[in-house]
C-alpha cells in the first residue's frame, strides 16, 4: 500500500457501519488521520494512554511484556479499534501496538469524543454503543485461556 493518505474517511466497517455516511464524515472531523509506519509503536504499554483508535488500513501487532518478555497477543486489523478502556478510565496502556505494516489510523481524545456525542446526541448515542459492545466482546473472551483480545 501507498504511503500516503488522501482524502481519508471513515469507512462503513464493523462499528462503523452502525453510523450513516454523513455521521461518520461528521465524527472524522472530531479526531484526526494519522499514518503509521512500520516498527514506530503507536502506544507503548504502561504510558498514559487517553486516545481512541480506528484502524482504516493496515496490520498492527500488540504485545506485551511477561516474565518471559514481551510477546505478541493479536494482530489487529482494518475496521478494528484500539484504547476503547481509555476512552472511559483514561490511564497506561495495557499493550503496546506497533504496525507491522504501513497502516493508516484515526485517533479521537476523550474531550474530542464528548464534544461530539454533546453536539450530536443521536449519533454519539450509537458511538457509545458501538464502543460498549467492543468492551463487552472483549470481556466476554478474556476469560478464555485460547482467546487474543487486541485491546490497549
């Protein structure tokens, strides 16, 4: 894939889909587009952590560190999220991510993301939910031994 971004829009993908093309066009604006080079982590486990990431392309891997050192947990991908936790309980991260490819991110704070749910209640609405569901699937597996969860 190029290296560069043009015109980047948030697609109709996973969570995403759950919001019309003008509420999605209207959220991008909230937060920015930022690209993601290989081996450059994007979040690093135990730093204060307060953003929200959407994966628009790309492949990044999440590790963490363990007694027998850092290890990969998952890989995540296009249409997946990232720092959901952080966005309710802003704190140090969990894992670090780092693309193992280039990849093309959006990013929102949690002061960009409440002056949009306040701006636009019915679409922040669905956001809300939509980030609520991600948490719950991701609680839902953690108590599998066999499961990756890709949070941050």
């Amino acid at each position: 894939m190029s290296e560069t971004t043009s015109n980047p829009s948030l697609p109709a993908s996973h969570w995403m889909g759950a919001l019309r093309q003008d509420d999605r066009d209207l959220l991008s604006s909230y937060g920015e587009f930022i690209p993601a080079h290989p081996g450059q982590a994007v979040i690093r486990e135990g730093t204060e952590q307060d953003n929200f990431y959407f994966v628009v392309s790309g492949k990044l891997e999440v590790r963490r560190g363990g007694a027998l050192g850092e290890q990969v947990i998952a890989y995540i991908g296009p249409g997946e999220a990232m720092g959901e936790v952080c966005m309710f309980d802003p704190g140090p991260a969990t894992a670090t991510v780092v693309p193992v490819e280039f990849s093309q991110l959006w990013r929102i704070n949690q002061d960009e993301l409440l002056n949009f749910i306040k701006d636009n209640p019915g679409a922040g609405a669905v956001v809300l939910l939509a980030t609520s569901s991600i948490l719950a699937q991701r609680l839902r597996t953690a108590g599998h031994a066999d499961a990756l969860t890709p949070g941050a």
